[in-house]
C-alpha cells in the first residue's frame, strides 16, 4: 500500500511531499557542506588577521564599485602588512599578500591557477595557457614559444606602426576641434586591429568600420559578467548561474566571441590546405601564431586538438589586444598628466628616430626615458590588477607562517605596485625608480606588470614592444592633454578598466 493510500491523500500530494522533501534534503545537504568549507578556510587563515567581514557576503559588500576598491586594497596592506584574508562569500577566501617576500613564494613556484575564480572564465576563453596547468600546460607553453621568438617579433613592428597610424589618423577631428574624447575604446580597436594583423595574418579592418566592434564588445560584456559571478555568491553555483538572466547574457556574448575566433581559425585552415607544407607559406610571410598552433606537433607527431586550438586563440585574442589596450591607454592618460615628462619622452623619440617613418627593431632598445615612463605608468596602473594561485602543497612565507595545501592565494599586483614600504611615495609618478641602480635596490618581484617565474605572460615581449610603437608613434603626431573634469575611476576586471573611460584632449605638433 502507498504512503498515499495509508494516509488518504491524493498521489499528486505524495509526489509534491517527496520533492519537498528532496528539496529540503538538498539544501540541508548544501548548508552542511558550506559550513564544513568555511570552518577549513577559518582553520587555515587563522595565522592571518584581516579586515573585519560580513558572516555571510565576506568583504564583498565593502567593495563599491565606484572607482575606489583599489586603494582600499592598499589602505588595508597598510593595515595587515604581508598578507590578509579576504572572504567572497561565507565559505570562499583567499589570502591576499601584497608585498616582494610572500610574491616570491608563490609566483616563482610552479603553482596552478587558482580552479575558483578561473573556472569562471574557462567557458568563454576554454583550457589555454592562462588557465590550464600541469602536463597540458607545459606542453603548451614549449609549442607556442617559437612564436615569440625574436625574429617573429621582429616582423612584427611595420605591422603594429600600420594600426597605429590608422588610429591617428582618426583622431584628426578631435586635433582640430579640441574635444576631450574617449581614449580606451579606440586603443582597443588598434590592438585588435594589430594583434589580428600580427598574430592571425589578417585584415580585419576592425578601426574603418561603421558601428560599435561586435567582438570589443563582447569581450567588455563577459569581463563584466565574471567579475559579477565572482562577487555574488548565489552565481558560484552553476545551475544558479546557468538559469539567471546574467548566465543568459554571458553564454550570448561568448557565443559573439566564439563565431569571431571560429572564423579565424576557419579561414587560416583553408589556406593551410593551399599551402600544403609550412615552407609554402614561409615563402610569402613568417610563420604567425595561429600557424604554429595549427602546425605544432609534440614528440608523438601528434598536433593540438580543434578544442585546443579554439582555447589558444580565444586566449591570445583577448589577452593580446585587451591587456595592451589597457597598458597603453594608461601610458598615454599619465603622460597627458605628466607634460614635462611627455616632452622629453617625445624629444628622445625624434632623436631616436631621426626622421625614419616608423621605428626600427635597433630603436627599440635606444628608447630608454620612454621605456623607464612606460614602465613607471604600468607601476601605477598594471593592466592585469591580480593573479589567484591554488597551493598544490603547504607553502611557508619567510616570516614563518604556513598556508596549508589546497588554499587560495591571490596576488594583489595594484597593492604590490603602491607597497609604501617598498616604493617611496608610491602614488607619485617618477619614472627615474627603473634607473638600474634603482632597481637593483629593490626586491626583483616588487615589479610584476606581466607575472612573474615559470607562469610569466609569454607574450610580454609582444606587449611591450607595442606599448613602445603605440606611444612612440602618439607623441611624434600630438600634444597630449588631460582632461580634468574626467579622472579615470579605476575598476578591478580581469584587465583595469575605468568606470567613466579614460579621456584626453589632443592638439597637433607643428612639426
């Protein structure tokens, strides 16, 4: 007999009283294992005071979001020199260390990516470089290095001087009018236009295009979208997530981004076909990135998979233009600010360039003023604001404290950069700190703009010689201006953003 039957009820009501029943088991279920979770993640930080927190949003709620979060990250190092627990949640926390001595522990190990917050992102960009760990990692890296080989970048600068000069050329009606303007959204379709150029062998035209970049877009809405899910607790869980109108919007916008990296990959495949062999291309142009992931073999002859490749590019996409977008936009806002250091920045150009049309790979190295400013702006405002590592195995920091196996540690690069115990007047810009007899005072990871020990970004090379054609090609056309009505409110996204954009007004040399 029924449970229904024996109580006379209706079979509808059983089955009601059963999922009721599953349902409360569930959440019971959940609340024990959270409470199981937050009790090892208090067990495990109790060497470490930190800022007070809500039992249950942790330090989320004190993050406003208003262009202020950074600098409060640095008054609370001042607070808790080293390192401090930061809690997302009741049962999520990280320790946050911001100073060269607990860097050093973590970022010259061989630690993966912490698999919390970059599990977020592994929809959108897949298992690449940035994310992935272990033997896939490894092999990864040793395969894409030929890449940035020295000759590969060498290629590379006529192509980065092109897209710059289309973005200049842009910018003529702002010369004439005077206007402040938005600087980041045009930066950023300049370095899609070069790394598309550069890494793909593609003419995207993306800077001449009528209307908003559909990709550019995409990938401001999905970094937007992960620092939310990160933030908001209920999104950690992936049902949750999945059923919000906010997971609607993030699986909408990675398929815009996953149709524009497809159609990359779609077309270098046909001509792959054509060619044939690798020297048939050579012939025409240097092997580019998205050839030596198509043509890459490990010692098994065995090439990536098409789900691999598709995780490297989705990668090098965003990472190549967006980081560099944020870098040299930046660059040129501090220079704007800073006008005595922009005329000898640009008097040390032209004197560099001595009337060639675009740099020279031998100029590079002669910019030194310029470099030692670009530098000093990436101190101030690093393009990639943090880094999260999750501890394979206990890890002890020079002072004696332990954090156990399977902890989350982030890296708070912004703090790090402003540590007043290691850099005097920290948010004074002074581009004479990368003087080499004022670097070799300081601590080697008390400057990590692009990581740092095994994990480094590969193609830092890449950027930096951009951020050096971008800003040496800026001050040879115009006077760069700030905008004071504007300041920048810097946000904490997967690369630094500004909340009100980053404008400037620029006025024409008279050469």
């Amino acid at each position: 007999m029924s449970l229904s039957v024996a109580l006379g009820l209706p079979s509808c009501c059983s089955v009601q009283y059963s999922l009721a029943l599953l349902c409360l088991v569930a959440v019971v279920y959940k609340l024990v294992v959270i409470l199981i979770q937050r009790r090892d993640a208090i067990r495990n930080f109790e060497a470490f005071t930190g800022p007070p927190g809500h039992w249950f949003f942790g330090h989320v709620l004190q993050f406003k979001q208003d262009g202020t979060d950074l600098d409060q990250m640095v008054k609370w190092g001042e607070q808790y020199p080293y390192a401090f627990p930061l809690w997302f949640g009741p049962c999520v926390c990280y320790i946050n260390i911001h100073h060269p001595d607990y860097v050093k522990s973590i970022l010259t190990s061989t630690e993966p990516k912490d698999d919390f917050a970059y599990k977020f992102i592994k929809t959108w960009i897949g298992d690449g470089l940035l994310v992935s760990h272990g033997q896939k990692w490894f092999l990864h890296r040793r395969l894409l290095t030929p890449g940035f080989h020295y000759d590969v970048l060498k290629s590379h600068l006529k192509l980065m001087s092109q897209s710059a000069q289309i973005m200049l050329d842009k910018w003529e009606r702002y010369s004439r009018t005077g206007e402040s303007f938005e600087l980041f959204e045009h930066v950023s379709l300049m370095t899609l236009d070069t790394i598309m150029k550069c890494a793909f062998s593609c003419n995207s035209n993306c800077q001449t295009e009528s209307g908003t970049n559909e990709y550019i877009k995409s990938v401001y809405q999905l970094t937007d979208l992960i620092n939310l899910r990160f933030r908001t607790f209920p999104y950690h869980n992936d049902l949750i997530f999945y059923l919000s109108p906010h997971g609607f919007r993030f699986r909408r916008f990675c398929k815009l981004a996953h149709r524009h990296t497809e159609e990359v990959i779609r077309k270098r495949k046909e001509v792959l076909k054509e060619a044939k062999e690798p020297e048939g291309i050579q012939t025409k142009r240097n092997l580019d990135f998205l050839d030596i992931l198509l043509l890459a073999r490990d010692e098994n002859q065995q090439g990536l998979s098409d789900e691999d490749i598709r995780a490297e590019v989705d990668t090098f996409m965003f990472e190549g233009h967006d980081t560099t977008a944020s870098g040299i936009s930046f660059v040129l806002h501090t220079l704007a600010c800073h006008p005595q250091h922009q005329n000898m920045c640009r008097e040390e150009i032209a004197r560099v360039l001595d009337g060639k049309d675009h740099i020279q790979w031998e100029d590079l190295g002669k910019m030194t003023y310029t470099s030692m400013c670009i530098k000093e702006s990436l101190r101030l405002f690093p393009p990639v604001p943090g880094i999260a590592r999750k501890l394979t195995k206990d890890v002890t920091f020079p002072d004696g404290r332990t954090m156990p196996e399977g902890s989350l540690v982030g890296t708070s690069v912004y703090a790090l950069h402003r540590n007043a115990t290691v850099w005097e007047n920290p948010n004074v810009f002074d581009p004479l700190r990368f003087l080499p007899e004022n670097i070799s005072t300081r601590p080697p990871l008390a400057f990590v703009p692009f990581s740092a020990g095994p994990r480094n970004c590969i193609g830092q090379n890449f950027a930096m010689n951009e951020l050096k054609v971008a800003v040496s090609s800026v001050l040879r056309r115009y006077e760069l201006m700030a905008d004071a009505s504007r300041k920048p409110k810097i946000l904490p996204r997967l690369v630094l953003r500004s909340l009100n954009g980053i404008h400037i007004r620029i006025k024409p040399l008279d050469v």
